[in-house]
C-alpha cells in the first residue's frame, strides 16, 4: 500500500464532510464501536509499504497511540490537528523520503477486547480516514502498565517494508502514552491478539531488540495520567535508553516538529540546525528539550547494549 501523495485540500474536505471541528469529542471523531476485522491483527497477515511510481523512496512510518481511557485527549488532538500539520510539515522539511504512514491503537492485552489495532500503510489522505475508522475502546486494566509492546511485535512480524528491504533504510515507530510499559507480553496473550504460537513469554526489551532491526522506534511519554503515580519517564528511560522524550499535554501542538526532528536527527542532522529551522519560539524550546534526551549512539543496523 501506500499510492497517492497527501493534500491539505483532501484534509480540508474530510474535516467538512465528518463535521470535524474544534469542538469536536473523540467519541465524534472517532465513530466506531467495535473492533473492525479490516484493522485486527487476528486477521492481518502482513502489512506492505512499497514503492510506487507515486512514490519512490517510501519510508514507513508508524504511529502508535494509546487509547485508553486517559487518553483521549491525545487521540483528540491527533484528528484534529496534529495529523494534517505532521503531513504537511513532513513534505516541506522531507526529513525521510515519501512518507508512507500507519496508525496503530494500543491498549492492554491483559484486559482489552481490542488491545490492538493497525491501519495500512498510505500516503494520501486514507491515513486520516483510516485513523478515524479504528475503534476508541478506552479500556486499559488499572495494572500498572499498557501493552505498548504490541506494536513492535506487530512491526517485527506483519510489516514488509520497501525502506528497509530494498535500501536498508529503517523505518520510525512513534508510541505516545502515559503509562509505563508491561514487561512482557504472555504466550496466552500473543496467541490471543495475533493467533501466534510461541514458546514463551518475550519480553519488552526482547521485542524492542527484534523490531530495531528495520526500525528506529522512540516512545513520548505525556506527562499526565499515570505518569507521576508510575514514575513512567524513569521505566521509559530504562527499557529503551535515549529513545525517551517527555511532553505535557499542552505541548502535544508541537507533535509534528517532534516527529520531523527525531527524524532529522535520526538520519544525521545537526541539533542546532534542526531547532534553528522551527519559527515558533515555543517549538524550539520543546524541540531542543526532547534532541537532548536522546542519545542514538548505540544503535549498529539494529543492534543495541542494554
């Protein structure tokens, strides 16, 4: 998947047509009510970002979103704002090229009926009115932790990926939340989610590992909810080490300069030069916070210390 470019004009019409405005709730935005077998990875056998004449040089990216119930304010702000910025910002700035894009909805494995769920790969305006399509479960099982970690599983064993097959260039994988993440995900629970047979129990870090092979993957920590209660910042920093940026809630208006800069910085720009580029006085600050948190000199084609 992955033909078409992104238009504002085609954003413009879905916000129109859905009657998406500022006022609008996630369960305006987000209308479904039940888990669709289209975005199951029950039912998923591989998800493909290829080349095309439309695109090129595809890169696949993923962003992973909690859904749970304290956080529909970020799934808010995704639909109404930070989606069509991040698109357009991503073509005038081209920190990877031809940005092929999936969503992800995280919950918990342990307690969802929906812990999962992945759209296609696309580069046009069916990102937006896929994401829009999943179903806002707003579960999460009070224990401690959500099951973040299903989407490096997912990564690692239903995508096919131009980028990396083809280039051995890795693909981004974004998780936002404010919980930390479970420490493994269970052989009851990966049969249960994705149908899988395996021997055991795989830990966070053995997933996070196994999916940075073709993956750059970096998690966004909101400062809110759980976070203080589950000191989620300082469990982020110690399962995955510099790979951690922190954000309050009102500071999600600068989602889409995170993601263009973690990308620059990732394929090798220059800290100064990545602030310096963002006008906004406040992107700057929040830009310069999170390009110091991180720390990218372990990563060998995949391989990390731990």
């Amino acid at each position: 998947m992955g033909h078409g470019s992104y238009k504002s004009s085609d954003w413009a019409n879905l916000r129109n047509s859905r009657n998406i405005n500022s006022a609008s709730t996630v369960s305006d935005l987000y209308q479904s009510r039940g888990l669709k077998e289209a975005y199951d990875p029950l039912k998923i056998k591989v998800r493909e970002s290829r080349d095309s004449a439309d695109n090129p040089l595809s890169t696949a990216i993923i962003v992973g979103l909690d859904v749970t119930g304290s956080m529909g304010y970020l799934s808010e702000e995704i639909a109404k704002n930070s989606l069509n910025k991040t698109m357009l910002e991503i073509y005038d700035k081209e920190p990877v090229t031809n940005p092929h894009i999936m969503f992800q909805a995280i919950g918990d494995s342990k307690s969802d009926r929906a812990p999962l769920q992945a759209t296609q790969f696309e580069a046009d305006i069916r990102i937006a009115e896929q994401l829009l399509d999943v179903y806002f479960e707003g579960g999460g099982g009070g224990n401690g932790g959500e099951s973040y970690c299903l989407s490096w599983y997912f990564a690692d064993t239903r995508t096919d990926i131009d980028c990396f097959n083809k280039r051995q260039k890795k693909g981004y994988i974004f998780t936002i939340g404010d919980e930390c993440c479970h420490e493994k995900l269970t052989r009851q629970e990966i049969k249960r989610v994705f149908g899988d047979d395996v021997e055991r129990d795989l830990t966070a870090k053995e997933l996070f590992k196994s999916a940075s092979n073709k993956y750059n993957i970096f998690h966004i920590v909101m400062k809110a909810g759980s976070y203080k209660n589950q000191k989620s910042g300082e469990a982020w920093e110690k399962l995955i080490p510099g790979r951690v940026i922190e954000l309050e809630p009102e500071q999600l208006k600068y989602l889409a300069e995170l993601f263009v800069s973690v990308m620059q910085l990732t394929e090798g720009g220059n800290k100064k030069d990545i602030v310096a580029q963002w006008k906004d006085q406040g992107a700057q600050v929040i830009v310069a916070d999170a390009l110091g948190r991180l720390d990218l000199a372990d990563q060998k084609k995949g391989f990390f210390k731990f």
